[in-house]
C-alpha cells in the first residue's frame, strides 16, 4: 500500500488526466444540443454557436475546478 501522501499525489493525478476528456465531451454535448435545438426551432445557425460557447465554457469552469480541488489537495495531505 502506498504512503498517504503518495496516495494523494496518485488521486490528483488521476484526476487531472481527466480533464482532457471532459472538455472535449462538454464542448461536443454543447454543440449537439445547440444543433438539434437549432434544427427544431430553425435558427440555424445561432443555438448551435451558443450550444458550442456553453459547452466549451461548462469545460473551462470544470478545469477550473478540477485543478484547484488537486492542489488543495496535493498542499493538505491527509
């Protein structure tokens, strides 16, 4: 088993390799939302330019969050 402070560098790290792939999938869920919207109202192509920017700051925002939540954890090991 691995020393408790090792631990808490193996969890940030394994958090942060996350990122990457949660904003691709916000940005790409944004995008499909704001097409399919877009379709059904027919405002093409105005929701899907506002799905793409929520979703790619909905991604920003997670980063954000994910990288604070690892240093604060990194710097109080438990």
């Amino acid at each position: 088993m691995a020393p408790s402070g090792e631990q808490g560098t193996w969890k940030a790290l394994g958090e942060l390799s996350s990122i990457g792939l949660t904003l691709v999938i916000s940005t790409v869920l944004g995008l499909v939302g704001g097409y399919y919207v877009d379709r059904w109202l027919g405002t093409t192509p105005w929701l899907l330019l506002i799905g793409l920017v929520l979703g790619i700051a909905a991604g920003f925002v997670n980063l954000f969050r994910s990288v604070s939540r690892a240093e604060r954890d990194l710097d109080d090991p438990r």
